[in-house]
C-alpha cells in the first residue's frame, strides 16, 4: 500500500490540467487509484435514471476524481508546499517543507 502525503479534508490546490489554479477542500482520496475528488472542481454530468431515491431521474452535477499529482497541498498563509513526514516524539507528522510548520 502506498502512503499518500494529502488527507481529506485538506485544503489543495490544482497544479496542471484543465483546472489548474483553482482551490477546494478533498472530499475523498481513493488510495487504490491514486485519485482524489475536490469539492466544486473538475466537475461532471451524470445522466441518472429514475429510481427510488431520484423518482424524475435527470442530469446531476457531480465532482469526478483528480490524480494526486495534480494537486499541491496549501499552507495556513495560502501558498503551496511539498509535504513532508517526521517524527515529532512518539508521533509520524506532516509538515509544510516551505514553511516547515506542522500540518
């Protein structure tokens, strides 16, 4: 298995591609693909059939899947940094290797 160094819940920037610039918060990291889905980014349509949860079916807006590499963490101050692991006691941590705070 491998380790990814960005969580859900952390707050990423879109390095390369089609929505490069843009900021969101991960909703999900699929660790078996190496693909992470961010809130309001890379977002698709998905033509639903009708069923008991949606009975009018129709088209839904949903967030698809980035690769990781795409994706840089961002810091407390709102710059993007590498991530980095190291032992603070008895605890693995991350750290921001730009500002090399603890994340």
């Amino acid at each position: 298995m491998t380790k990814l160094k960005i969580k859900s819940g952390d707050t990423v920037q879109i390095i390369a591609g089609d929505h490069k610039g843009s900021e969101g918060k991960v909703l999900k990291v699929l660790i078996d693909k190496n693909r992470a889905i961010v809130e309001g980014v890379n977002m698709v349509k998905k033509h639903t059939k009708p069923s008991a949860q949606s009975p009018q079916g129709g088209i839904v807006e949903k967030e698809a899947s980035i690769h990781i590499s795409n994706l840089s963490l961002l810091t407390s101050k709102g710059e993007t940094t590498r991530v980095g692991f190291k032992m603070d006691g008895d605890n693995k941590v991350r750290f921001s290797k730009k500002s090399n705070e603890v994340i």
